[in-house]
C-alpha cells in the first residue's frame, strides 16, 4: 500500500511539474452603490508553480470595447481549496462614469505547459478572464458559491457544481465555454482555436445539466485538462452580463474506492427515484423539507461533506440541522447530514433551489471531491404542483412542459409537466413517466 501511494503522489507531482503558478479564476463586480462597485479578481495557483504575484491589472473597456481605465489592484492571503491549490483575492473599488455595459479583463502568462485540451502550452498560452458588467444602482454580477474542484479519478465519475448565483434575482443561464487566450496589446481575448472537453465514458459523457448548474462525467484520460464555465444573466428576458470561471482539472488514477452516498428528501412529487440527483423534489409553502444525506467510505477513511446551493439564499432558508462528523463502523466510515426547509410564499419562483452536497474522499496526500446536486422547486401553493391522484381525472390537456417551462410534445416521456384546466382553473401536474 506504502509503495502505491509513493507512486501515485510521483505521479500526481509529475503532473503539476511543469506547471505555470495559474490555474483559473474568474472576476466578480458587486454594487456597493450608486455606480460604485467591489470587483475581485479570484486567480487560483497551483503550489509547485512560482509564486503569486503581489499585484494585478485589471483593465476596464466600454460597450464599444474602447479603453476606459486600468487598475492596478493588491493581493490579499491565499486560501487553500485543497490539493495543492491555493486561491488569490485582489479587490477593488471601482466607480463606473455613468451607467450602461462595461468589461473587466484580465489576462496573463501563462497556462500549464501539461494541458492536453487547449492545443497550446505555456510558451503560448494566456490565462484571459472577462466579466461583462451592467452598471447600474440595482445591479451586482453574479458570483460562484462554490470553489473549483481540481482534481478527478480515472475511470470514476465526476460531479462539480460550481453553483452560480444572482443576489438581485436575476434569471441566470449556464453554459460550457471555451477558454480564452489573450495576445499581449489586443482589447479583449479570443477562444482558443484548438479545444476539446475531457475525454468522457460514452455511458456518462461529459454534461452540463442546464437546470441544476452540475457538470458531471467519467474521465478516461490521465492528464491535466482545463473547462471554462459562462454564467449568463438575464433581466427581463434581456442578456445583461455575463461572467467566466476557468479552471484546471489534473485527472489521475487511483486504486480509492469512490464514495456511496444516499439522500433521501422526505416529500416525493414524483415516483422515487433511485438516481435522486435527476429527479427534482416540489414543496409548497409552509410545507417542511427535510433532505438526509449519508455518505460511506469503505475504504474506511474520512470524509469530510459541506453543504452549499441557493437554498440556502433564499428569503426564507434553508438550514443545516447536523452535520455529523464521520463515524467509523469497523468495515466504512460514514458521515450523516440533515436539511430542514420550511418555505414560505416569498420563496416561490419558477426556477430550482439547489441543495448541494461536497463530499472529500481522503486517500494519501490528497481528497476527491464531488458535488451532488438536487434541484428543490418551491410552487405556488393551489396553483401549484398537485398530487395527480387528489384532482379532477376530468380536467382537460392544455399542454406539456419540460421543468423550466419549454413546451414539449404531449407524448413526450421522462420527467414532464402537463397542466390541465377543468373549465375554471388550471391545474398543474408532474410526471416522470
């Protein structure tokens, strides 16, 4: 055992060993007031590269990619995310002129000469960050909630969440993006023309689940690969800023035994699933929500689980009742946690909450992480979600939706929503056929 930790952590360190210092980061702008703003720069640093430098430049352009200012901004303490893996904060106080679009950017060299998806290494590759700013007194951009996790298992699957959120309640939309190189006196940064995602299993491809946030995948290549992630926001279904998050995921084998975990909600508008992650749970107001989540190590290691999601945003919370630190039972070790909700009427909107679960595997000089995610939808009380079997079996098809509201063909199976009207009102049912 001795001799197979030695050579994973040989190999775990051969992959950081021709790193640059930069791993990813993304820029954050939230509104202090009137026009005045705290933009951070988050950069994440790998701990086998050079040092971090004390200071960076963040450059400010206007909707017409003109020039306007630059920055030059002091670097707080790191943070350490685990595994080597260190997080940077430089931020600022910025007061735009007047309002309407802004970008902040900010690039520098280099990216690691080791990353296989990108078709270009540390000679060439820049690490480019934008976030596109509407600068008004009612606005901040969104913001991640959860850091990145940066290293994966070969042949295990994966799950990230890196949890996007609005503090002004603005619809957000996420997508896989390219990363962005940067060429030294250009206004703005470009795609990298070579890039592909991680190598996935066929049976789990690489996926972004548009309703949760949550990547997830079984990576089949050891090596160190970089993703990028856009968070789009939308206010009056119009597009008004968006930001970016790279990050470096090192991808290596391991003989750890990945984690099982179980959460079991205890209200079900849907037939049970076994795969709950898919399966989204509906609460009315005043109703409670109670999530128990169990996670089994049987390796018999620790495990560490924190708990993050927009649940925990909302007007009225949700809370962390326990969250039992791992327990061994002689064969595994196993960690115990309970969600409570009572939701109220201002808690009601057509998109999920998210409850999210980060459970850390610790095996030798490292933790794997994963995110497991479960999308909460708060209804609107009796023009809500309703139990099929308590309403009118006359009512009448109006149409079929998917969960975000797109309508659908009638005959579509899967997990559906068919609202009904029985010539007074209409009626609101879920399906996971």
């Amino acid at each position: 055992m001795k001799k197979t930790l030695l050579a994973l952590t040989l190999l775990f360190m051969s992959l950081y060993s021709s790193a640059s210092h930069l791993m990813g980061g993304q820029i954050t702008a939230r509104n202090i007031g009137g026009l005045t703003y705290e933009v951070t720069l988050t950069l994440y640093r790998d701990t086998l590269g050079i040092p971090m430098y004390t200071t960076a430049n963040v450059e400010y352009f206007d909707s017409l990619s003109m020039p306007l200012m630059m920055r030059t901004v002091l670097v707080g303490a790191p943070t350490a995310i685990g595994n080597g893996v260190e997080k940077y904060a430089y931020i600022d106080t910025v007061t735009f002129p007047y309002a309407g679009e802004f970008r902040a950017q900010f690039s520098d060299c280099c990216r690691n000469a080791a990353i296989m998806n990108i078709g270009s290494g540390a000679g060439a590759g820049y690490l480019y960050l934008d976030n596109i700013i509407y600068a008004d007194p009612s606005n901040s951009s969104p913001v991640f909630l959860n850091d990145p996790i940066t290293v994966a298992q070969d042949s295990v699957p994966f799950s990230y969440n890196p949890s996007p959120f609005d503090i002004d309640g603005d619809s957000l939309s996420w997508v896989m993006d390219i990363p962005m190189d940067f060429v030294p006196g250009s206004s703005s940064g470009f795609p990298f023309p070579v890039y592909f995602l991680p190598p996935s299993d066929t049976a789990n491809p690489f996926t972004l689940n548009p309703v949760t946030g949550e990547i997830t995948f079984t990576p089949v290549a050891i090596g160190n690969f970089q993703i990028s992630v856009k968070a789009i926001e939308y206010r009056n279904g119009v597009a008004i800023g968006s930001i970016r998050r790279d990050m470096q995921l090192i991808v290596i084998p391991s003989p750890n035994m990945p984690i099982v975990v179980s959460a079991t909600p205890n209200i079900y508008r849907l037939t049970p699933s076994s795969n709950t992650t898919s399966t989204a749970t509906y609460v009315n107001p005043g109703q409670h929500l109670q999530f128990l989540f169990d996670a089994f190590n049987y390796d018999n290691g620790p495990i560490e689980t924190t708990i993050s999601g927009t649940a925990f945003m909302a007007a009225t919370p949700a809370i962390v009742t326990s969250n039992n630190p791992f327990a061994s039972f002689g064969f595994f070790t196993n960690t115990h946690t309970i969600i409570d909700w009572y939701p109220t009427q201002a808690d009601v909107r057509s998109t999920p909450y998210n409850i999210i679960f980060r459970v850390a595997d610790f095996y030798g000089p490292y933790k794997f992480y994963n995110d497991h995610t479960y999308a909460v939808y708060v209804t609107n009380g009796s023009t809500g979600i309703e139990d099929p079997l308590t309403t009118d079996n006359q009512a009448t098809l109006v149409k079929t939706c998917d969960v975000i509201g797109r309508e659908i063909p009638n005959e579509t199976k899967g997990l559906v929503i068919r609202i009904y009207s029985d010539g007074s009102a209409r009626k609101v049912f879920v399906f996971e056929d």
